[in-house]
C-alpha cells in the first residue's frame, strides 16, 4: 500500500504532462542543431582539412614517390633520429614527472608552490627560447664550455642538446596529468599500505602506482607525441646538419623550403600518423578500461 | 595487548591538537574514543598507530616503548574511515596484502595467504566474494573487508577511525552489534574513534570522553552518564537543561524556589539536568515555572518546551499521556540532577 502511494502522484504527473517531458538542462532541437552545426564547422575546418590536405599532398605523386620520399637517406636519418630523442627524453620526463607528482601531491615541504610553477615554465616559454638557452649554457661561449671541452661530450648540435631541449619542451606533460589526480587521491591508501607493513617501495609500486596508471599512460602519450613533433626548440639548438641532427618536423621545414613539397608531406604524414596512433591507442584505453579509469578518478577530469 | 599512553602531545604548526594524555587501555578491552570534531581523537588514535609522531610523551605497547617505532613496525590493525581499499585489487588482493608484503622469509605461500583471506571473509560473513573488486561492494562489505584486512596481519592492536561513520543508520546498527560479537569472538584489544555517544556508549566497554585535546573523563557508559566528570561530558553526551542555583545550608535554590538538597558547600552553582529528569509539579507547589512554547511527539514521549521569564528555554522529555499543550502555565521539578561550578557552566552554555 505504501509503495502504491508514494508512485501514484508521479504517475499522474506523467500523463498530465502531453508532451514528452525533457530534462531540464537541455535545449530545445533548433538550438541543439545550430551549436552543433557550429562545432563541426569549426573542427572540419581547422582540424579536418588540414589533415586531409597533408595526406593529399603527400599522395600527389602517387605511391611510390610517397614511399621514394620515406626511404630516402635523409628521412630516414631524420625518422631514426627523432625515435631517439623521444626514446630518451620520454623516460626521463616520466621519472621526473613521477617523481615531482608524488613530491607535491603526497607531502609537505617549503617550495612547493615554487616548484609547481617551474613545471608550467615550458609551457609558457616560447621553445625557440627553450632552445636559446642550451646553446647560451654549452655552446662555444657557454658557461659550460669549460666542462664540455673538458670532457669532450658534443652538446649543441648534437643529439644531447637536442634531449635537453625536448626534455625542457615536453617536462610538464606527465606531472601535469599526475599531479591533479595524486591530490585528489591523497595518502589514504599508502597509509593504509604502510599500516599493514609495506615499506616504501612495495607502497610505491603496489598502492601509489596503480592508482595513477591511466593517468600516467595518458601524460607519457602526449609527452611522446610533442618530444617527437617539437620543432622550435630543436630547430635552435640542432643546427639543422641533414642527415645527422635534424629530426622529422626539421627536415620536413628544409624539404618545404626547397619546394620538395611531396616529399615533405609525405613525412608529414608520419607525424599525423602519429597523432592518429596516439588519440587511438587514448581511446582504445578509455573504451577498454573505462570502468578503471572512473574508479581511479581520471573520469572525473 | 596493553597500551599505556603518558603525557602525549601533539602540535600541528603551532596548533596543539592533543595535549598531555595520558590513558591506560587494557588487553582484550573495547574502547570508544568520544568527541567532537577537533577533539583530539583521531590524531590520539593514529599517534598510536604511528601514523604520526609526537611532539612530546610516550606511548608503550606491553612492556615495550612504542614512540619511536614506524607503524609498520608497531604490527596495527589501522580501519580508515573512508576505508581506503586498494581499488584495483580484488577482495582477496585487499586481505591478503598485509601478508604478501612481509619480508620473503615470513611471508606465507601464495596458496597460504589465498586460504587465510578466505577464512577472514568467512568470518566478516562475506564468503564468496574474494574475487570481487570494492566498488562492487555495498559501504557495509567494505567496512567488513577492511576490517578483515587489518585483521589479516594478526595485529596486536585493533584500531578504527570512525568505522560506522559512512554508512546509513540502519546499517550502522547492524555493523555495531557485529563488531561488538566480532570482538567478544577474537578478543582484540580495540580502540575506535566516532563522534556518536551512542554509538560509543552502546558498544564501548569504557569510553574515553575528549574535548581540545584532552581527556575530560574515563569510564564506562554508566560512569559517563551518572557521574559525569565535567559539565562537557554532561552536555555531550545527551541534551541537557543549565539553571543557575544558589547553594545554601544545603538546598539547591533556583530563584528563591528550593529544588532539593545537597551535600554541597555554599554558593552559586550551575544545575544541569535532563529533558527526562524533569517531572511536572501539581498547580501552587514549589518548582521552575514557564509557559509552553512548543510540544511534539517524539517516539514514546512528548517533547514539550517552556520558557522561562528568566532563563530562557527548558526542554522536557514527558510520557506521551502527558498534559500540556502550547501557551499554558506549568511548573517542572528535577528529579535527578549534577551540580557544577556556576563558572564552568557558563563556560558550557557559551560554547
């Protein structure tokens, strides 16, 4: 009886009410249509064409110019070039970004406020600058000259000053992603690790870690997919020697810049390429673990 | 396991959130940490776990100093309150941590830890459910589960923040009178912390009143609620009516009325008693008179308020037959009472 109380007023309502009730926070269909309309204008034109137009150029020539122009030397030495720096700075910036993360979101310490805004400098330092500064620090004038004749390591113009300069480009991206999530999170659970006898290593890898899988995946695919499109940066530092310190963005500039045009698109196409593989294995992640992801907190961002 | 607590303090950048306790808890026992927020109890509470670390004092388990010890070191059974379950370990991965993490020398087989996590559900009363993931579960398996897991690492000490405290009423009971089988069964030594009286009360063996950060008194529910140490305690733990009352010659007079008699030296006094310690006085004889200004049912009794010219609202708690109703003229007569300081009275009816 009870039960038949509390539904029979609802039920009135609904059949009282002779059009289909909408929710409250959405609009009505002329509004829905324009602002989508709008939005896909907007993405077709500066996400879609440009995309479209690489792949267009790229395959102008056909087939076997677009391979000719992947496998020749240059590209090559460009495309192994660039899978090392990435392979390098990537592991490195997710060390430190780790590291940084867990320093400012689990504990306390005097600084930290300056230490959060040092990780957001590359992103508000225009790279060319990012670039400037390592030839400024090891170049022929450096202050670091002393050390680099000294121990007789190429830095500017070599792949080390081109790490460096990724590194600096691309530092902020895992411990942006991490760092939010870490604070949200905070220490309940290594408490609770250390409180039935883990220690700070069995704590870090079996608590603190899992915990930010997914984020940390996440902030490792965006900081590959910037340390291997970086160009300005690099551009300052590399100086641009073909075949030996030129990555994939520096040589599809020189390719563009002797009209090669075919050819530099067809490099292109990597990088895009690249960006596809990144956004597909994200959303492959997501789809997959997407009951994860929720209840680690990445859903909520 | 005895614990002995001695002169402990704790300050938080210049705040003192306990100060000099000291408190003995003895093996085997079940005892309710008991304040309001800010109180002091949950950091007593975890600087027995070593979760923190104290400013001043010691805190020995047994015959053994325990201060300067790590938590992992101190072997607790630590239930958090929003439990913090490892959510990407299954039921099972959740007990069985606290074993897989010993040192390879002490830890049991894999097969071993599987065997003791199934065991623990089965005596938390969730067979079956090793394989499940915790957000899966109910608020009331969690608590079970981390429960189970603390108990896991046969801990020498059993310690819960808040362990009912987010959970719906009716689940609380039924988690409440579990607990308190669960540990007459396994007769751990347990503290845990809540802000509820009730709930401290009902399943405490003693119960530790605090209020900033310090212990205002000791003892078991019947010592808390008729020999209440403070007028805190008094006021905390139940609703209460303050009158101010002279003492002289050994009556208790309220406003030139005598309400009884004490053994008490001469002075002004603040009385407290309770809504349900008043009784209504016939029409002309002596008591606290006023004019009803609200009456409501409330279970099996009336809950009728009057107020008074002087003294502002006195709540009553009368059988449900009870007459009075808005706007008549009646008087009230405490049956039961505690007197205290009139300073420390007022103190209670400021805050």
């Amino acid at each position: 009886m009870a039960l038949e109380a509390v539904h029979m007023p609802a039920a009135d309502a609904t059949s009282a009410a002779p059009r289909a009730p909408r929710p409250v926070t959405t609009e009505g269909p002329l509004v829905k249509w324009l602002l989508t309309a709008v939005a896909l204008a907007f993405l077709a034109f500066f996400l879609f064409l440009p995309l479209v137009a690489v792949f267009a150029e790229a395959f102008r020539n056909g087939l076997d110019a677009y391979f000719a122009a992947l496998v020749e030397p240059d590209a090559l030495a460009a495309i192994r070039l660039t899978l090392i720096v990435a392979a390098i700075s990537v592991p490195l910036n997710l060390v430190f970004g780790l590291a940084a993360a867990w320093a400012i979101a689990k504990h306390d310490f005097k600084g930290k406020s300056l230490l959060l805004t040092l990780i957001d400098l590359p992103f508000s330092v225009s790279p060319v600058i990012a670039g400037l500064v390592f030839v400024l620090l090891f170049g022929a004038q450096g202050y670091f000259q002393p050390l680099v004749a000294w121990t007789g390591l190429k830095i500017v113009f070599a792949i080390p000053g081109i790490v460096l300069a990724t590194v600096f480009v691309t530092l902020p991206f895992v411990a942006r992603e991490l760092i939010p999530l870490m604070q949200e999170q905070g220490t309940g659970d290594e408490e609770a690790a250390v409180s039935l006898g883990a220690n700070g290593w069995q704590t870090f890898w079996r608590v603190t870690l899992p915990n930010v899988k997914w984020a940390l995946l996440y902030g490792v695919l965006l900081c590959n997919a910037r340390a291997m499109g970086e160009f300005g940066a690099v551009s300052v530092i590399s100086g641009k020697i073909r075949g030996f310190t030129n990555t994939m963005p520096l040589q599809i500039e020189i390719l563009y810049n002797e009209y090669a045009f075919s050819a530099a698109f067809a490099v292109s196409t990597l990088l895009a390429g690249l960006a596809f593989v990144t956004l597909g294995i994200k959303a492959v992640l997501e789809a997959r673990y997407a009951g994860d992801i929720a209840a680690t907190g990445r859903g909520r961002h | 396991m005895d614990i002995s607590v001695r002169h402990l303090a704790k300050e938080f950048d210049g705040f003192r959130a306990l100060n000099d306790v000291s408190l003995d808890i003895r093996s085997g026992e079940l005892i309710a940490l008991l304040g309001p927020s800010g109180s002091g109890k949950t950091t007593l509470l975890r600087l027995i776990a070593g979760l923190e670390f104290p400013s001043g004092g010691t805190i020995r388990f047994g015959q053994e100093d325990a201060s300067a010890k790590s938590v992992q070191e101190r072997n607790v059974g630590f239930v958090f309150q929003h439990y913090a379950l490892f959510k990407h370990m299954s039921v099972a991965d959740n007990i069985g941590f606290g074993l897989s993490v010993r040192p390879r020398g002490t830890r049991p087989s894999r097969a071993e830890i599987r065997r003791r996590a199934e065991e623990l559900l089965e005596l938390v009363q969730l067979p079956g459910l090793g394989q499940r993931y915790p957000a899966q579960l109910s608020g009331g398996q969690r608590q079970r589960v981390a429960l189970a897991r603390a108990l896991a690492i046969e801990p020498r000490v059993l310690l819960l923040d808040e362990p009912f405290g987010a959970l719906d009423a009716k689940v609380r009971r039924e988690l409440r009178r579990w607990l308190r089988e669960l540990h007459d069964r396994t007769g751990h030594t347990t503290v845990f912390v809540t802000h509820d009286q009730d709930e401290a009360l009902e399943l405490a063996d003693r119960v530790v009143v605090m209020s900033q950060g310090r212990i205002e008194q000791v003892g078991s529910a019947a010592d808390i609620h008729d020999r209440p140490a403070s007028p805190f305690v008094f006021s905390f733990v139940g609703s209460s009516n303050i009158l101010p009352v002279e003492v002289r010659g050994g009556e208790i007079a309220y406003r030139g009325t005598v309400l009884g008699r004490t053994p008490d030296a001469d002075g002004p006094r603040s009385l407290f008693v309770r809504p349900y310690d008043l009784e209504l006085v016939p029409d002309g004889a002596p008591g606290i008179g006023g004019t009803v200004s609200l009456a409501r049912r409330s279970g099996g009794s009336r809950i009728i308020e009057i107020d008074t010219p002087e003294d502002g609202r006195i709540e009553l708690e009368l059988p449900a037959d009870a007459p009075g109703s808005v706007g008549d003229r009646i008087a009230v007569r405490p049956r039961r009472w505690h007197l205290f300081e009139a300073a420390a009275g007022a103190r209670v009816t400021g805050g």
